[in-house]
C-alpha cells in the first residue's frame, strides 16, 4: 500500500500499527471460515486474530471520546466498551 493511502486509513481507523492493518484481514476471513464450516478450531484461531484490530480500534475510539467528555465519563466508556470485542467473541 502507498504511505499516503496507509496514513489516510490508519487515521481513519486509528490503527498506526501496519501489523494491524493487515490483521484487519482476519475479521471477514472468521466469518467465512465459521460459515463455511471449517475446523473449529482453525475458526478459533482465525476469530481470535481478527480480535486484536478491533480491541485496538475500539480503545483508539473511546480514548477520543473520553478526551471530550472528561475523566469520569471517559472511565465509564473505557470500562464498558473495552471488553466489547471479548463479549463478542465469547458467543
């Protein structure tokens, strides 16, 4: 990917990690993987891969948030929010 194009998504997602980027893949590749019907397992794996993006995104989002709302409200997203990716996956 051009670097242009790499910094419009990364800020966009708020990921500055290109590891992460690329771990974006993961995310529909779970889906396709449970509706397929693969291996268990090989699911497990892939799900729990596609994870970690999401978690960093989600916690790039509520640090924002909480920057304008102030501390104690921001707390109350972080905690909240920040196990959003791990409710998920756990169903």
């Amino acid at each position: 990917m051009e670097n242009s194009t790499r910094s419009k998504i990364s800020s966009l997602l708020g990921i500055d990690n290109p590891l992460l980027l690329w771990m974006l893949w993961f995310v529909p590749l779970s889906f396709l993987a449970k509706g397929r019907g693969f291996d268990p397992l090989l699911v497990f794996l892939v799900s729990g891969l596609a994870i970690v993006p999401l978690a960093a995104m989600i916690a790039h989002a509520t640090e924002n948030i909480a920057v304008s709302v102030g501390p104690a409200l921001g707390g109350l997203l972080n905690a909240t929010f920040g196990n959003a990716t791990d409710n998920n996956y756990s169903q």
